[in-house]
C-alpha cells in the first residue's frame, strides 16, 4: 500500500492522526507527518483517515 498526502492541499487539522495514529502523526511545528508506505494490516485505518480528511488530501493506492 501507498500513500500520498498532497501537502499543498492538507490544512494539518490532524483527523488522520486520530484515525490511524500509526501511520499520520503531527509533528511538533503543527505540520503532518506521515509513513508513505504502511504495512497493509493499517489499511482500514488508512481509509478512514482518508475518508475523514476534510480536504480529501489522502490518496490510498494498492
């Protein structure tokens, strides 16, 4: 799995971090940081965060 956030469109409020906090996380400057390559048992906690990110800034691929 694959994951890419566009930084240009991600406002960092942080909703994938609390969907699966084992993959997006806000680091200490208030900016997204995220690990672009999960391992698979984190997909459906990756789709949720993607689903709930407010600016749809989360691609999900295989």
């Amino acid at each position: 799995m694959k994951v890419t956030v566009d930084l240009a469109l991600c406002q960092d409020h942080g909703q994938c971090a609390i969907a699966a906090p084992a993959v997006f996380r806000i680091n200490d400057e208030g900016k997204l940081e995220y690990d672009g390559e999960p391992d698979d048992s984190l997909r459906d906690e990756v789709e949720e965060a993607a689903d709930v990110c407010p600016v749809q800034a989360i691609l999900v691929q295989d």
